[in-house]
C-alpha cells in the first residue's frame, strides 16, 4: 500500500491493516457490529497516520564534511554531519548511505525548532581501494504510532578517494653515470639547437664532466661554464614498469602489486629524482600536474581507480625499453606471469633491473635481474634489504 507523498506503510502498519480486514470480514460472516467497527476505526487508524506523515515538513538543511577526502587503505576517514532547522521539525531518522547503498549509517534526531541544530558522524570503511560516493542522505518520517513513514532524498553526494597503502622505503641509491644529479635541477638555458635536434639545454658544469660538451659561448656570456645537455642525457633516472595484465597476478598480487607500486613511486618522487611510471599497456602515471595536484597526489589518485588490463601484448613503447640504451634503474612490478622472457632482456650495463614479484614465481627470471619479494608483508623488508646491497651486489635476489 502506497499512499500520496511517498508515504508507505511500515511493518506495523501492513500488520494492523491485516488485521483490519480480518475484522470486517470476521464482522460480516458473524453479523457483529462490534468486530465492524474495530476493522473500520483501524483503517481510520490508518488513514489518520498516513495524512499525518504526508503532510509534514523538513524545513532543514544538512551538511556533510568528510575529514580527509582523500585517504589510504586502513587508515581513519570520519565523516560529519549537521542539520540546521530552519522550522519545527519532527523527530527524523537520517540515513548516509556509502559505497553506492551497500552500508549506511543511521541516526535518529529529536523533534527540532526554528534555528536549533543536530550533529552526528560516523567513520566509514577504508578496507578496500577505490573512489566511493556517499549520499544524498535520506531523512525520514513516520507517525506517532509507527505505522507509516516517509523518505525524502536531502543533501548532495560527496566523493572519498581511498588510495592505496603506502609503506616507508629507503631511497634508492644512485646509480653510476648520474653525476648529475644535482645539476639537473639547476638548468638555466634551454636552447634549440640549429645544428643537432637532440640538443635540448644547457646546465651548469659539473666536475667529471666531459670538457668537449662545454659551450665557450654561452659560459662567456654568463660568467660560469655550462655544458651542453643531449636528449640521451635527460632520460629518466628511474623508470618504473607496472605489469598490469591480468593473467599476471592471481589472487591478492593484484592490489600487492599496487601498493608496491605507490610506495616506491612515492619514494622516488619525494627524492626529487626524475622518474617515469609507466603500465605495460603504455599508460603513464603521475605524469605532470592536474587540478593542482602534485604528481605523487595525481598517481595516488590514479592507483585508487586503476584495473588490470585485459591479456594483451605489451605496448610498444614499454617493449622498447629493451633496446634502448637507458642511464638509470629499471624496476618492474609484477604479479607472477607465467613468461619471463620480456624481463630477461631488460638489464644492461646502464640500467640495471629490479624485479617486485608480488606472487610466488612459478620460475624466475635470468641472471643480471634483482628479484624482491613483494607479497603482502614482505615489501618493505625486501626492498630496505635490497637497497643496502645493490651498491656491492646488485644482482642478488632478496626476500624470496
């Protein structure tokens, strides 16, 4: 039974109105008026309650704040709400539903004057990663007697990223040929070149640096000499490669995977190193600035939303890493695919490769690959370890 309003009966209500229509037809069968008139009071009953309850206001506004909006996997997000009665209000149950109506929190508020106001919060789940939307909260009424009710829809929606995990890790060492390092932060020239289209810009002359590469021009100019940056040399430190096939994880190696992949590119990004994340489908993470974000909140914000990919082969671009020739660490995250032959081409003298197995490897990959154990539990052990040896024994597996 559905009256005007949005007014519906509750389980009371269907009760009483079964047992309204027992009455009348135990009435007419026995010819008792007594038995009529009590089914006839209980529809009036009824019909009293449910013109009650359609004919109530909500003169009130609510408002919800969610401290922090952006959160991690297992830490605390609360979420307040306040409503403000702009009338007399009865007293209203409000319902703030969370991950599209699989839970809610409800609350009952007392009868509310002009002007008074109710506060509640409630703290919401962060078990799992993800972009979650919460509301319209609900309000609703019912009569005296608890035998109709009325929902109303009130408020705006409100949206909580959870990002991944993320662990502390040790830096990652610099790696030999990067002498540069500092000075890539200092360039004070950029400068096309008519000569040679790989000539980018020029950076302050750091020692070691090859005497042939020292533009006499530009250092006579300004007093200090500066050296000729090539487009070789302004490829990434650090170039992280996250396997996101499907048929690579089973199981938990998946969001493993993605926590390994947050907090080493966190890390790095923090060290204001150069770095480049990129999928095996060839989608760069964190790549510059969206909205005002930094590119370790843009690729945490990323990671919240990331899917794996369907099976198939790997990009181009990310294929290429294994011919060209890179200055700087390579690191692959990944579940435990059944071929490894893509990751045994991968090491060079240039860049050494480092392998984040989330899952246990039914084989490993060739000689020349640190492999680092990247199972729930294990990440930051492993990694801490591998991290104090790559100097003298970059090639050893560790964690595994």
């Amino acid at each position: 039974m559905r009256a005007a309003r949005g007014v519906t009966l509750t389980r009371r209500g269907w009760s009483l109105l079964g047992a309204a229509v027992g009455l009348l037809v135990a009435g007419r069968l026995l010819g008792t008026a007594e038995l009529t008139t009590l089914g006839l009071c209980a529809l009036v009953l009824i019909a009293g309650s449910a013109a009650w309850t359609g004919s109530r206001s909500l003169p009130l506004d609510l408002h919800r704040t969610v401290r922090p909006a952006r959160v991690h996997v297992g830490s605390d997000a609360r979420v307040d709400l306040e409503i403000d009665a702009h009338g007399a209000m009865p007293q209203v149950t409000v319902t703030d539903a969370f991950d599209d109506g699989r839970r809610a929190a409800r609350f009952m508020t007392p009868a509310l004057e002009r002007g008074q106001h109710a506060r509640a919060a409630y703290r919401i789940p962060t078990d799992r990663r993800g972009r979650f939307t919460i509301g319209p909260a609900i309000i609703g009424v019912a009569d005296p007697f608890g035998l109709t009710a009325r929902a109303t829809p009130i408020g705006d929606t409100t949206d909580v990223i959870v990002r991944p995990r993320v662990h502390d890790l040790r830096p990652i060492p610099g790696v030999a040929g990067h002498r540069r390092a500092r000075a890539q932060h200092r360039i004070v020239v950029p400068l096309a070149s008519t000569a040679h289209d790989e000539f980018l810009a020029l950076r302050e002359y750091a020692v070691g640096d090859d005497l042939r590469r020292v533009h006499w021009r530009s250092s006579a100019r300004l007093g200090e000499l500066m050296v000729r940056e090539d487009e070789s040399a302004w490829q990434p430190q650090t170039i992280v490669v996250f396997d996101n096939r499907a048929g690579s994880h089973r199981g938990e190696s998946y969001e493993a995977a993605i926590e390994a992949l947050a907090s080493i590119g966190t890390r790095i990004l923090r060290s204001s190193r150069d770095c480049e994340i990129i999928t095996t489908s060839g989608v760069r993470l964190g790549a510059g600035q969206a909205g005002g974000l930094s590119s370790e909140s843009r690729l945490l914000d990323e990671l919240a939303l990331l899917t794996p990919d369907p099976d198939r082969p790997i990009a181009p671009s990310v294929s290429a890493l294994r011919t060209e020739t890179r200055r700087g660490r390579i690191v692959v995250i990944t579940g435990a695919p059944d071929d490894f032959s893509w990751f045994d081409g991968l090491a060079g003298p240039g860049a050494p490769v480092t392998l984040i197995c989330c899952d246990v490897a039914r084989r490993g990959p060739s000689s020349g690959v640190t492999v680092i154990d990247g199972r729930h539990g294990a990440l930051a052990a492993a990694w801490d370890t591998a991290t104090l040896t790559w100097s003298s024994k970059p090639r050893r597996a560790v964690g595994g």
